[in-house]
C-alpha cells in the first residue's frame, strides 16, 4: 500500500480523532457563545476530515464521491463555525450580527450546490488516476475557487478579529499568536495541492484547526481565557500562575505599573507586592504613601483545571479619586458632627440661659425698652429653633437610604405642632381647617420637623401684621395630604424649581436656608412628596402627601380640631421683619 496513500489517512483520520478529543475541554470555556462556536467548530472539523476519510478509504467511486460530498460541506461549516468562534470571543455576539438571515440564506445555496454537484458538475468532475497512488481523482471547476476564495477571505476576517483582540488587550500573548498561525499552515498544501505529485488537490486545513484546538484548549487555555477577560474590561489585567507568578498582563496594565514591563516569569509578591496580598475586605489595595498614595479595586478571577487552581486573573480599576473624595468627605463629616455637637450642646444650652434671664426682665423695664426687650427674646428664641433644625438636619443626613418607620398617627401630631407654633409666634392667627382624620402614616419622630419648619416658614416669610396661617388634612384610601396655607407673598415663579434645594432661602429671609430643604429630605425618605401652589387670595400652599401606613383604612373619626388657644393666636405685639 502507497505510503503517500497511508500518510493521507493518517492526516486526516488524527485531525477527526484530535477534535473529538478536544470537545470535553471545549465544554469547559466559560463564556456560552464562545464555548458554543468553538464546540461546532470542532464537530464540522470532525466531520470535515472524516468525509476525507471515507472519500480516500471508500471502495466504489459512488461511495468516495459521497464522502467526499460530506466533507466539502462541512468544510463550509467549518468556516462559519470559524467565524462564529471568533465574533463571540471578541465580545460581538453573533446572535446579533448585521445580515445574519442574509449571510445564512447564501450558506444554505452554496451547501445545496454542493450536495447537487453529481447533477450539474460546477464544482468538481472525477476521474480514476494512478499518481500518485490508485485514488478517484477531483477536477475542481471554476465554483470551487470561487467559494474556495470566499472562504479564505472568511477566515481571514475571522483571524483579524482575534489579532485585534490581542493588540487590544497588550497582551504577550505571542504563543497563543503562534497557534493562530498554525492554522494556516495548511493552506499551503490546498494551494499546491493541483500542482504537486505527492498530494491530492483537497483542502487540507483540518490538521492546522486540531491543531489550533489541541493547543488553545490544552496547552494555553488558561491564558486564552484571560485574554478574553481583560478585553472585555477597560481595567488593568494581570495573569498569574498558580505559583504567584507574572505570566501576562494588558497595556493598561503595564501603563499602570511600570514595574510589569520585566516581569514575566518573577513572583508577583516581589513585584507589587500590594497587589501580591489579599487587601482590605473590600478588596481595596493602598499603594503609596502621602500624595503619591494611590488606590486601586482588586478583582481575583480563578481559572480551575480539573477541580485545580490553574491560576488567577487580577482585574485593577484605579479609584483613587473615588476613594479621595469619600476620604474627606469622612473628614468633613466628622468635622460637622462635633460643629453640630457645639451648636446643640453649649450654643444651645447659653442662649436658653440668655432667654431665661431676658424673660425675668419683662417686669423690670419700661415701654422705652420693651420693644428691645421683645427683640432679644425673639431671636434668642429663634437662635434655640436654628440648633433644633440643626439637630434634625444631621439626623437626616445620618439615616440610612430606608430609615426606620412606625406608625405614627398624622392627625394628633399636626394638632401638636399648630399648639407648639401658637407659642412661638403669639403674633401670628393658626387655624385648622375642619376636623383632621385619624389616618396613620409610617414616619418616625423626624415628622415633626417636616411640619414645625412648614408651619415656621409660613409665619417668618410673611410680609402681613398679623400671618394667618391654615392647616387642613385630606386622606384617601392610600394617601394623605397635608396643606399648610398663609396670606404671605406667595412664592414667586422663578423661584419655585430651586425652592427646597440646599441653602435656598430669599435676600431678606430670617431662616437659616435649609428648613425646606430638610423638608425635603425628610418627606422623601418617608415615600411622600412636597410641593408649593399658590393660595387665594394671595400667599402660598406647602402640600405634603404621605402615604398611608400599611393596613391603615379611612376611618370615620377624626381629632378634635378645637382649641381654647385659637382664640388667643393673635398679639398686638409687631412682630420682627429684618430678614
């Protein structure tokens, strides 16, 4: 039997039986589209080079040109496969490829030629040679190159695509490169296979894919897995082995840190040794000291072989401005809380002292000195109220994104705070506007804070002698809504988009500028709203909706909204219009 004859068999008989090898790890990549295009790969080249096979062993000419029939069509399966493998491992998944009906629809036409060529024999002709062993012989037709060339600018597409993967990641990812290359190696004999006395006119590019397969998959499937990882991630990569060695590491790696330029091969622990240890919890490594102090995010991806630790992949994301930032806003944080520990503490505590003092004088002066008199308890009064929005304004801004709630009856505490509000300003007329409904919202003590800055607001933002200021209350079957009217101003139009930020207040306001902010704040971490309407005949409505607590249905009773205090609202006394 001819040698050259054994020699084809056996070529394409190892290809088959190495692909059918490489599917079990082929089943191990993780990424689902490229594990599926590599598997069909395999299978088509399987299939490929089996159909030569038979084609070569087959005993009559119907047979041979059956196989051969099968493996020329697989061998365009082959070349989509190729495609498919290389689209889903550079990140463009092939189930949404541009054209894709298109380019399926031309598939099918070229398989159908082919699997029809007895009929019309565009593809190839046979007849029996002797050289350079007893064979049926292929006369390929004009078809056949064109589609042969089609297919060659197919797999050439599909090699740009991986070489653009690795000049991406800037990798050294030259072995992998060299496998690539393997693959084509083959091409050579396809092409002088017309030509030469020692080889059959086939494509013989199936022993160049086992090849590929047998060394991506066994020999440098770890690193083929982290090439992909570190293209899909603008972070800086780094291989390692099992031992803690460098073994590779992306542009933005090696641009991060210098050090990794000469590294490939030495322990990681002597290189960076920052990035060598475990870290923070978090997985946060400080590197540095002082202002060349920097801080990156580690991210530790394992790559197991047969229950085995093959290696890791460090993902590093450099959040130095992040951490920066959250730094000093730790520092300034802690500054306020003891600023606001001055303020609550001993500013509040001497100017209740001073208040207390400035009461006992009222007997001791005269009508010269009253109006003074008046003055200093009002805005020592007023200095008592801005520690006490102080106090809840840091509370707030402490909570947690989802505060703890209970049930709180609304109607009771807005009573409360319009008998807390009647004692503050004697000067000013609080009514409530009907009876309010016994309906329970889920709140927790900083409520109060929501409506004493609304109700106080409504007084010290009034240009009237005497504020009248209304509170009514409306529920429905899941929500209730609060409305807290005055015959001030009125909120101005251009004013109202910025009206419950931070520090807004007007020109002449005697607020601090974060009462309504802090009504703000506080009515959204209870799941409500506020806004601002206009009031008839003039000055403005504060609306606060809340929803109901849980469970909580509209009941028929309500609060006593009567007050022997209302009747005594209204002072003589001017009230204070600096702002």
């Amino acid at each position: 039997m001819s040698p050259i004859f054994l020699a084809h068999v056996a070529v394409f008989a190892a290809a088959a039986v190495a692909c059918v090898a490489a599917v079990p790890r082929a089943l191990r990549i993780r990424d689902a589209e490229t594990r599926e295009g590599f598997v069909a790969l395999l299978i088509a080249v399987t299939l490929w080079a089996g159909g030569y096979v038979g084609y070569l062993v087959a005993p009559g000419a119907a047979a041979k040109v059956g196989f051969y029939i099968v493996g020329f069509v697989f061998a365009l399966v082959a070349v989509g496969t190729w495609l498919y493998f290389c689209a889903a491992y550079t990140g463009r998944s092939p189930r949404r490829a541009p054209y894709r009906q298109a380019a399926l629809s031309v598939f099918a036409a070229t398989a159908l030629l082919k699997v029809t060529n007895p009929l019309h024999g565009l593809y190839f002709t046979t007849a029996w040679r002797t050289e350079p062993f007893p064979h049926l012989a292929i006369q390929h037709g004009p078809l056949y190159w064109a589609v042969l060339g089609l297919s060659y600018a197919l797999i050439a597409v599909g090699f740009f695509m991986l070489l653009e993967q690795f000049y991406y990641t800037g990798t050294d990812s030259r072995p992998l490169i060299g496998l690539v290359a393997l693959t084509g190696i083959p091409t050579v004999a396809t092409v002088f296979g017309a030509t030469s006395s020692r080889l059959l006119p086939l494509m013989y590019e199936p022993p160049g894919v086992a090849l590929f397969a047998l060394g991506t998959l066994f020999v440098y499937f770890r690193r083929f897995e982290a090439i992909q990882f570190a293209a899909e991630s603008d972070a800086a990569a780094i291989f390692v082995d099992r031992a803690g060695r460098v073994r590779d590491f992306n542009r933005a790696a090696r641009d991060l840190f210098p050090e990794l330029r000469d590294a490939v091969g030495d322990p990681l622990e002597s290189v960076l040794p920052n990035l060598a240890a475990d870290g923070e919890e978090d997985g946060l490594v400080r590197v540095g000291k002082g202002e060349a102090q920097r801080f990156y995010r580690v991210t530790r991806n394992a790559f197991t072989s047969g229950g085995a630790m093959g290696g890791e992949l460090l993902a590093i994301d450099d959040v130095t401005d992040r951490e920066t930032y959250r730094i000093r806003l730790e520092e300034r944080t802690e500054q306020l809380e003891a600023l606001n520990r001055v303020v609550r503490h001993d500013i509040r505590n001497d100017m209740a002292v001073v208040h207390g003092w400035a009461e006992t004088l009222r007997d001791h002066v005269d009508d010269d000195g009253r109006d003074a008199l008046e003055r200093v308890l009002r805005k020592s009064k007023h200095v008592i109220e801005l520690t006490e929005i102080a106090r809840d304004f840091v509370d707030s801004l402490a909570a947690d994104v989802s505060p703890e709630t209970k049930p709180i009856g609304l109607g009771e505490l807005l009573h409360g705070e319009v008998r807390a509000a009647r004692d503050s300003f004697p000067e000013a007329t609080f009514v409530v506007d009907g009876d309010l409904p016994s309906v329970t919202v889920r709140a927790n003590e900083l409520l109060t804070s929501v409506f004493r800055n609304l109700l106080n607001n409504a007084v010290q933002h009034n240009d009237t002698e005497t504020p009248t200021v209304t509170v009514g209350m409306e529920a429905t079957a899941d929500r209730v809504r609060v409305r807290v009217a005055d015959d001030g101003p009125g909120v101005p139009d251009e004013v109202r988009p910025n009206l419950f930020g931070k520090g807004q207040k007007g020109i002449d306001s005697s607020g601090s500028g974060i009462g309504l902010y802090l009504v703000s704040i506080l009515t959204a971490q209870f799941g409500g709203d506020v806004w601002v309407e206009d009031n008839e005949p003039r000055g403005a409505v504060f609306v606060v909706d809340l929803p109901r607590a849980d469970g909580d249905t509209p009941a028929d009773s309500t609060v006593d909204a009567t007050d022997d205090a209302a009747a005594e609202a209204h002072s003589t006394a001017a009230p204070d219009r600096e702002r």
